[in-house]
C-alpha cells in the first residue's frame, strides 16, 4: 500500500511541517493505512466471510525489530463495543498511537502482545529466532525517514543517502525563509533558517548575546512559532509559564466506539505524547470534530504542539482522540 501511504500520510505529514506544526505520522499510519485502507481492502476481499480478524506480530524494518502492537482489546458487556485497553507493559503501550483507529479495525483485531512485557518477549522470542535477530534495537522514530530507496514509493533525491531528519526534509520541502527569533517581550535576538526543525517545547540550539542573561545551567527552549511571517519566540528555562498550557483545542476528533454524544463527566484523563503522564481533564465538544481538552492541573501541560496527537482514557479505556489544532 505504498501509493495509499504516500496520499494519507506522507504527503499530509510534509503539508503540517510547511504549515509550521509537527506531525504525528505513527497516528496517521495507524488510523488511514494499517487499520485503515487495509481493513477496507480485507473487508472488501472477505464480504461473503463473517469470521476474519487480523492479528498485529513480528517483523523486520533494515537494522530494527518491531514485535507488533502493545495493546488490549475486549468486548463490552454493556455495549457489545470493542474497546482498547492499555497493555500489560507501560513502557511500551501503544494505545496512544492507536487512539484514532475505527470501531471497525478494533472489533477485527486480535493483539498477540497483549499480556507481554518487551523483556519477556525478547526471551520468548530468542526461542524460535537466531539471537541476533531477537536481540536487534527497537523501531523507532520515523518509518519514511530511511536510506532504502525499496520502501520509497517515488524516487528520492539523488544528494542524501543519509538518516538525519533535517537533511530529509529539506529534500522535499522548499527552503524555509529565515525565521526571527524573539524574545517573550517582542525583542528580536537573531534569525533562525530551521524552523521547520524547531519544535514546541524542545530545546532551542542558538548562541547569541542574550544567552548571557541565562543562569547557570540554564538554556532556551521554543515557547511559540509561526510561519506567517516565519518566527518564534524563546523563553529562558525549562520551567518558563509560556511552556505550559491549560486547555487545548483538537479537530478530526474520533470516538472508537463511533458515537459523537458522549457523556463522560469525570474520570477522563488525556495524553499529548507516549508515555506522558496522564493529566485529569474534561472535555468539550465544539461540534464539526472540535473537542476543547481542559486540563485540570493547576500548572497546566508542558509542549502542546500543533499537528501532534491527543488521547483520552477511563482508567486503562483509551476512549478516543484528535489532532492538535491549538493551544490555549
């Protein structure tokens, strides 16, 4: 499904990363081709056939080992739903990743791993496999970011052969303009040429002459960016209010079990990235897939980026989520 892949996620992801946010690709994989255009072409294949499910497992990426989806799976007694629960390893659960998949996908698919922690999946593994293959480094990071040209469903640029994120992107997307960078009062301190590269909350890898004013220690990180004019504002510390927000705003909102009316009045928490810890929340629905995400701790979430995932929970019940359209 390579040509699906590039249409619903590929292309969209460099589409956010134009328009100044930071994509959640693993999300978009899930939801439109894995458990997405793949199911529709099973279903389609199988119609004469009420008994078919897909079961996630193991397979090779280049140098890297994926063992499948880290995820739980039941049916509701009080529904007859499918719902997804949080695996047995915390560490590896997936259900953020899978939190935007249909009713559908989920009523069809069986999670082998379900009951597994990576480690004893290792030594289960070792087993059957040659140890080098058992024992290889995780898949991680993007799938499309790689040397092979075999998994490219169009021709890569003949200039970059190499893995680095920044070099990847400037292959197909036109250079950015220089970006100001400001300070929280409006001061512009500089011009930056990545800002495709920068990212909400992260680290900002600048020298310049107001980083004398940082105490000991200290560093700059991106509180805020924008293409329009390209710029975007630093703040001093890993600590600064600017990094924090108290509600965001999603749009392409999807309830697993399909229904749009929801009556959850407390106990839902949300997440904003894998393996953050889960901040009590309540949730708004603004109607056309909007849902407003109110964070119930006093501080606020650090790092709301736009164009990454949101997910929300009852306890080990992922319930559903969205794509950040802003921050509040």
């Amino acid at each position: 499904m390579s040509r699906e892949y590039w249409t619903e996620v590929f292309q969209p992801a460099l589409e956010v990363y134009a328009a100044g946010a930071t994509p959640n690709p693993d999300v978009a994989c899930n939801r439109e081709i894995k458990f997405g255009k793949l199911f529709e072409r099973l279903r389609s294949r199988h119609k004469s056939q009420e008994k078919w499910w897909v079961a996630t497992g193991f397979f090779q990426f280049h140098t890297r080992i994926n063992l499948g989806h880290y995820a739980r799976s039941a049916i509701s007694s009080r529904t007859g739903q499918a719902v997804l629960l949080r695996s047995k390893d915390p560490a590896k659960d997936q259900t953020f990743f899978l939190s935007q998949i249909s009713q559908h996908a989920l009523s069809r698919t069986l999670f082998p791993l379900a009951n597994w922690t990576k480690r004893e999946l290792r030594g289960h593994a070792s087993s059957y496999l040659p140890h080098q293959i058992a024992h290889k480094p995780d898949s991680q990071g993007l799938c499309f970011v790689s040397p092979s040209k075999s998994l490219t469903p169009v021709p890569r640029p003949q200039r970059s052969q190499g893995r680095h994120f920044s070099d990847f992107l400037r292959e197909y997307l036109p250079p950015p303009e220089p970006a100001i960078v400001t300070l929280e009062d409006g001061q512009v301190v500089g011009k930056h040429n990545g800002i495709f590269h920068v990212t909400i909350g992260e680290r900002a890898r600048l020298n310049f002459s107001q980083s004398q004013k940082l105490k000991p220690g200290e560093k700059w990180y991106v509180a805020s960016k924008s293409t329009s004019p390209p710029s975007y504002t630093i703040v001093p510390g890993g600590d600064h209010p600017m990094l924090y927000s108290k509600a965001l705003v999603a749009r392409d909102w999807r309830w697993i079990d399909g229904q749009d009316d929801k009556d959850y009045i407390g106990g839902i928490v949300a997440q904003i990235r894998h393996r953050q810890v889960p901040v009590d929340c309540t949730l708004q629905s603004h109607g056309d897939g909007n849902v407003r995400v109110e964070f119930e701790d006093e501080k606020g979430v650090y790092g709301v980026t736009p164009g990454q995932a949101v997910a929300v929970y009852l306890e080990d019940r992922c319930l559903g989520g969205g794509i950040i359209d802003r921050a509040d």
